[in-house]
C-alpha cells in the first residue's frame, strides 16, 4: 500500500477539544480553515472523504454477539447507560473474531459538529470513523502467534487497551489520558493490568498513536519491551513517523 | 479496503471508488488538552441514597426471584434458573462482591440474570482508577466469578465503569 498524499495543519490549542458529551469544535473558522488547506494541498477536488473523529468522543463497548441478532441492534440495547437519551446515540460496530464485536456509541451533536466542519470545509463527506476502530481494525489483523498481545491506542485525551490473543479481543479498555509527570509508568502499569484480566502473561506490547515514538523511548528506558503497532516503510508516503498516525490502520484493515 | 463503518448522521450508498481521503480530525499535537473537571465525590446524602437504591434493587430482585421459584414449582420443574435463585439468592450475590470492592469502590447498581448460567451485571464508581483496578484485580481472582467482560468505562478524576461476569458460586466451570 502507498499514500498517495499526505497533509497536515496544527490547531490553536483548544480549537478542537475532544468530548463525548458536549460540541467539540471551539473554534468552526479556524477548524474549517485548517481542514480546507489541507484539502487543497492534496488537491482532493470532489474525492469523497472519511472523516475520523478523535479518540474520546464515543463510548467503546466490547460485545459478545448472540448468535442471530443484528449487531449494531445488539449493540443499542447494551448501550443501556449513556450519560444522554439513547435516541442521540449513533452507534456502530466493528465486527472482531469469536462472535464478539466492538461497539461505539457517539452522540449525535458530536457527529455532527464534525460533519459541519466537513460541509463549510467545501468537501463531500463519505463515512465518519472514530480513530480506536480505525486502529484497532489494523492492529488486529496482525493477530501473533498465539501469545497474547496488548495494543495501546493513544489519543490526544484518551487511550485504548486492548487484548487479544489469535485476532480474538478479550479485553478492551479506554480512558481518558493523564498526562502528567508518570504517564509512561502508569500506563506500563495500565497494560500489566489489562493482561492480567486477559487472563494471559503478556506477550507482545504495541502502541500506536499520539505520542507513540516517545512512549515507547521512556519503556525502552525501563527495559520494558514494546515496538511501535506499524512503521511506515521507505517511500510509503507518510512523511511522519507512522506509529503516530492510529488512523493509518483503517488502511490497514 | 476500508471497512463500511459509519457514524455518519446521514450515511451515503457506498460506492467503490479507487481513491479513498481520510481526513482526521485531532487536537493539535502541542495543545494537550487538560481536563479538570472534577467529578464531585458523592457526599454523604448520595452515598446513603445510593445504599438506600441498591437495598431497593436486591428486594426487587428477591420478589422476582421468589416468584420464578414459584411459577417453576408450579409447573413442577425446576429449571436451572430456579435452581440458581435457589443456591444464589441476591443477598448471597451482594455479599460476594462486597467482599472484593475496595474502601473506595461502591457498587452503584445491579443486575442478575437467572438463566441456565447466572449473569451479573454492575456498575461501579471508583474514588480513583487505580481503586477500580483493585477491584478488578480481586474479581479476576476471585473463584466465585468467571468470563468477566469490561464494558462502558469513563474517567476523569474519578472512574464509573460497568462490569459483566458470570458468577458459579466458587466451584470452577
């Protein structure tokens, strides 16, 4: 695979503050502004495009499906305790090995703000993803050899642990980040924890994501082994360090 | 191919173009959003209305359990969720994982699920993650609790969570 092109603008802080609950977008000039350069150095023209939400604005379920019964239906029913009426909930699944699912519920205000960004952008939006799917759907096609792995999806204000041995996710957490002083032990901490309820001795730590290369330097640092989920190879035409990109593995998938 | 997920409010016929733009919408790298609000730690009147809340659920779940003993001797059979009503009754269940909550863990609600296996279903909110880890931990271990499946887990300073398991009273599976 080769992408094709590559573009990105940096925001203002707090421009954009990712959120389940309330509108994301601060500042709609400056996100739209940023949203069309990029669109214009790609020279995307009328390509339809996927907008990929950011970690932290859906609720993440992991589901064992019974069996005839309509996933994302399934899905809406087990999604009995989101802090705002089920109506305004867009929920969604990704389909993982075992006859379980991943579930993600966003709120429709949510959605939406991202969508405007999109339309007052001048685009035309195909799909909206959310960056832990996006991820986890590549990451899971490198399933190991039978040991468990653990992959760690970092997002700006929040992560995802998940477990999963032979393509079959067992364990799936997401947290909001803390990222003060300590962060790497605690997340090294985190993923202990998280094999732990996977119920295996840790095998093989992945990260991907937003502060990815550095994360992984602190463990090296301890002696704690861990790679990056994916690296970008010479010419693939990702002019950043791919393991920060988690979005790359909806490409992957 | 990317997969057909979509959140989309208003979600298009899918096509099969050979080109696909993804466009990602993050915070700036350098803008690290601090999130400070606080969850208010419940104070003493929430923490006796939620006692007060989950002593109401485990009376309605004896009166419901009461009366699928009923109905199952009435038709004289005892099927398994009979039998588990029997053998787990909600106290003997509530007692089970009080034993494992840790000082600063409080089960907020609770479903059991009578079946051919019994499932327990709870939400819990945790003064700190790492509490809530602990009881984790201690679920995880525990012989009287299986297959346990993490579900909707949101934290800011504090941690509300819900947790499915499957009890068999400690005598393996």
């Amino acid at each position: 695979m080769r992408i094709r092109g590559f573009s990105r603008a940096s925001l203002s802080p707090g421009a954009l503050q990712p959120s389940a609950l309330e509108p994301n977008v601060a500042s709609l000039p400056e996100v739209r502004d940023a949203v069309a350069r990029v669109a214009a150095e790609l020279g995307l023209g009328r390509t339809a495009v996927t907008v990929v939400a950011p970690q932290g604005v859906a609720r993440l379920l992991l589901l064992e499906l019974p069996a005839d019964v309509d996933a994302v239906e399934f899905a809406r029913y087990r999604f009995a305790d989101l802090p705002y009426p089920a109506a305004e909930a867009v929920v969604d699944v990704l389909p993982v090995r075992g006859g379980r699912a991943v579930a993600a519920a966003m709120r429709r205000i949510v959605v939406e703000d991202y969508e405007a960004v999109v339309a007052a952008a001048g685009l035309e939006q195909d799909r909206l993803d959310i960056t832990s799917l996006a991820a986890l759907a590549g990451l899971l096609k490198d399933a190991g050899g039978g040991e468990l792995v653990l992959d760690v999806i970092l997002g700006d204000v929040a992560y995802a642990m998940a477990a999963h041995r032979g393509g079959v996710l067992s364990v799936l957490r997401h947290r909001r980040r803390d990222r003060r002083d300590g962060e790497p032990e605690r997340l090294h901490a985190e993923a202990e924890r998280t094999a732990a309820l996977a119920g295996a001795p840790m095998g093989r730590l992945r990260v991907v994501g937003t502060g990815a290369r550095s994360l992984l330097r602190a463990w090296t640092a301890e002696g704690w082994a861990a790679t990056a989920g994916w690296e970008a190879a010479e010419g693939a035409g990702v002019p950043r360090d791919a393991a920060e990109l988690p979005w790359l593995g909806a490409l992957l998938a | 191919m990317i997969p057909a997920r979509d959140f989309s409010t208003r979600r298009r016929p899918r096509g099969r173009a050979g080109d696909v733009a993804a466009l990602v919408v993050a915070c700036a790298l350098l803008s690290a959003a601090v999130y400070t609000a606080l969850l208010a730690w419940a104070d003493a009147r929430h923490a006796r209305a939620s006692v007060d809340a989950a002593r109401k659920e485990i009376a309605d779940a004896n009166a419901r359990a009461t009366a699928l003993q009923a109905a199952a001797a009435a038709e004289g059979a005892v099927g398994a969720r009979a039998v588990w009503s029997v053998e787990a009754p909600p106290p003997r269940i509530v007692q089970a994982l009080a034993e494992l909550l840790p000082r600063d863990v409080r089960l907020e609600t609770l479903n059991l699920r009578y079946g051919a296996q019994l499932e327990v279903e709870m939400t819990l909110t945790a003064r700190t993650a790492a509490e809530y880890d602990l009881f984790l931990q201690a679920l995880e271990s525990s012989p009287a609790f299986d297959r346990i499946i993490l579900g909707n887990e949101s934290r800011t300073d504090a941690v509300r969570a819900s947790v499915r398991a499957r009890y068999h009273g400690g005598e393996g599976s």
